[in-house]
C-alpha cells in the first residue's frame, strides 16, 4: 500500500504509550455513549453556555439554564468530564470548555459530521455485520426497502435528508472553486456531470464561465429535486437534466451532444469495483480524443492529515451498512487500477482540492 508521507508515520508504527492506547480503547468501548453525550451537549446549548461565560458554570446553574432536571445534567457534565470536552474548576466546581469541546462547538465539519452520523448511519450501524457479511447496506431498513440509499434519497424523513444533503454538500461545495479553476483553464464549453444531484455544481459552472453549458446525468428522481432547486437561478436555460440508473448496464451516457468533459464528483464511492470499470467503460465510449473525464474523489491514502483518512475511512462504512453494501472511499491503487481496466489513460492528479481533501484524476481515452 502506498501512504501519503504524514499518514506512513501514523499507521505504520505504534505510536502510542502504553496508557494512551488503553485509554483509546475504552473510549472505542463506550463509543456510543461518549458520542450521544457529546451530542447532546451540542443539542441543549451547553457547550455553547460554557464558551460563553466568563468563568465557567456550576452543574445548577447549567440545569436551570437547559431546563434540564440535575441528574440530567449530572449524567452528561460527568461523562463528559471523564471524556475531556469539558474541564472542571476545583475551587468553585464550575465546569468550562475544554481544547475538544471547542472543537465540537465550533469546527464545522465536525457538526456536519455529528448530524450525518447519527441521523444517517446511527442505527443503521447496528447491522454493520449483516452488511458486510451480505454485501447489502443491512440498516437502510430504518427508512425504507429501497436497494440503495440513492433511490430512496427524495423520501428520506427530513431530517435524515437535511444531514445527509448537509454531509454531502459540505464536503464537495469547499472543493468548487478550486476545481472550476482546473476545469475551465482550458477550452472547455459543454460538461456531462454524472450524478450531478441537486445541481449545485451545474450552478456554480454556469455562473462561471457564461458560455458553458452542463448536463446532468441522474436518477429520474434527484432530477426533479434538482429543476426544483435551480429554477429561477441565472444561467438555468444552461443546464439540462438526463435521467438514467447507472447500475442498469444497457442504459448508455446521452450522445445529444459532445462534451468536452465528463465530471464525476463524489460518485463513483457510491459503486463497487465491477460497477465502476461498467460506468467508466460506458464514459469512454462518448468520449474521443480531446475529451477529458474529471474524477474528483476523496482517495484516503492521499490525505495530509491522518484524522482525515480515519473520517474517510469510516465514512466507508456508511456505504456498506447504508448506501448500497458494496462501495466504498477508495483509495488511489484502486481507483488508478479501475480506471485502467477501463481502458482509460490518467493524464495527471490534482491533490489537497478544497478543505475535504480531494483529489482530481483527470482522465483520457
Ligand atoms: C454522493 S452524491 C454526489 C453528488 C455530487 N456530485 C457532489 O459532488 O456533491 C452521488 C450522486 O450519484 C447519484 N447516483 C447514485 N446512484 C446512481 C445510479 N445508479 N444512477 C445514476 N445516478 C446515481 C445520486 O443520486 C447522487 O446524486
């Protein structure tokens, strides 16, 4: 396997102490708990309460402010304690925000995380091993019988759908402008982007470049989401809708027109291998010489961070117990050896695209 230089540190060698990796463990133990809480305390505001006071806050006066009962606030103030959110003043016992607190306050990808996890994947999660031994995404039954979570996303309860849009979106918006510069730095007027959702990217592309224009390749579905949510934008009359199920292999990519690139953002984590080599295969065919297929993934092997390949990593499992059981975050051997097989050439690799860490594999025929 190869690693990005910072992560080959991390995840080779053991680098913890004794005590620092009997502690991990017991916070992976009581993971459930130690994520409810810090949960809650987001919910009720008392992060937030303890940020904003001056000195801290006694466990009473934080019951009175959330209406919460004193065992309730008890309970989180002591599991909290014990986790590190939150700290204590043994003078005064007046509780204040700790460094990982402040984190969970305020980083936002964090609380996008937080919501994704435990609307989304939370009791799905319970049935990881169903899944993973059925190579069928087990916990989806929460919401509904739909094969994959993608047939099923314009029905999800409201909730779930918010931190589902809100995870994805966060996570490929931050990565916009960086891949509009590297999309349009050539001559290109005409895009193809597959699963292209609910138009944001087609939006921004528009806005952009006034001569472009984009189609958008999607389940019939999310291509009424998506009129909805681009109608009355500017440079709407550019953008053109193309309903189809990629998992269906007889249905072929539009040939209407030539597209000067294909753009495939955050969408082939959503197929397995077998059902990427189809897709890229069926990409190559309305491709020719001067096409360029655009592939902007989140390969968790090429991350600065080892924190962001371990939420990578992780997100992999909300594929396999919720999205369809059978994909995952790749990593770049297998997405190089992917787009091979498809008889396609990597011209080059655009890294650290955006605040998710994303990279764009730009393809040839
Ligand atoms: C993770 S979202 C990515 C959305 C967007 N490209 C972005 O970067 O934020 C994956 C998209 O692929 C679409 N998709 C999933 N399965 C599909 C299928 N079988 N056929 C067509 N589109 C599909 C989903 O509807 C969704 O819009």
């Amino acid at each position: 396997m190869q690693l990005f230089e910072p992560l080959k540190q991390q995840f080779s060698k053991d680098n913890y102490r004794a005590s620092e990796a009997q502690s991990l463990a017991y916070l992976i133990a009581f993971g459930p708990s130690v994520f409810q809480t810090a949960r809650l305390m987001l919910k009720y505001g008392i992060f937030r309460m303890l940020e904003e006071s001056e000195n801290g806050l006694t466990q009473h006066e934080i019951a009175m402010h959330t209406g919460l009962s004193e065992y309730a606030a008890k309970c989180l103030l002591e599991s909290s304690l014990t986790t590190g959110t939150v700290l204590i003043n043994l003078d005064n016992n007046c509780y204040t925000l700790s460094k990982v607190g402040w984190f969970l306050l305020n980083d936002q990808m964090l609380r996008v995380d937080i919501d994704f996890n435990h609307d989304v994947n939370y009791q799905g999660w319970f049935d990881l091993d169903k899944s993973l031994e059925n190579g069928r995404p087990e916990g989806l039954k929460h919401f509904g019988n739909w094969p994959t979570i993608y047939e099923g996303l314009s029905q999800l309860p409201p909730q779930v759908q918010n931190s589902w849009f809100a995870f994805d979106h966060f996570y490929s918006d931050n990565s916009f402008d960086d891949a509009l510069k590297i999309i349009f730095s050539g001559d290109a007027k005409t895009l193809l982007d597959v699963g292209g959702n609910t138009g944001r990217f087609a939006l921004r592309v528009v806005e952009y470049n006034k001569d472009a224009h984009i189609t958008i390749c999607d389940l019939p579905q999310q291509l009424d989401m998506m009129r909805k949510n681009i109608a009355g934008h500017d440079g709407a009359e550019r953008i053109s809708g193309y309903g189809m199920n990629l998992l269906d292999h007889e249905q072929q990519f539009p040939t209407k027109r030539h597209y000067d690139i294909i753009w495939m953002s955050q969408f082939l984590d959503c197929f397995s291998e077998l059902q990427i080599v189809d897709i890229l295969e069926r990409a190559a065919k309305i491709m020719d010489k001067d096409s360029r297929l655009f592939i902007m993934e989140t390969l968790w092997d090429r991350q600065k961070y080892p924190t962001a390949a371990f939420a990578l990593t992780q997100t992999s499992l909300y594929f396999t117990a919720l999205a369809n059981g059978n994909s995952k975050m790749y990593n770049t051997d297998d997405m190089t050896r992917l787009i091979r097989q498809a008889n396609l050439q990597i011209e080059t690799i655009h890294d650290n695209i955006g605040r998710g860490g994303h990279s764009i594999i730009v393809c040839k025929k």
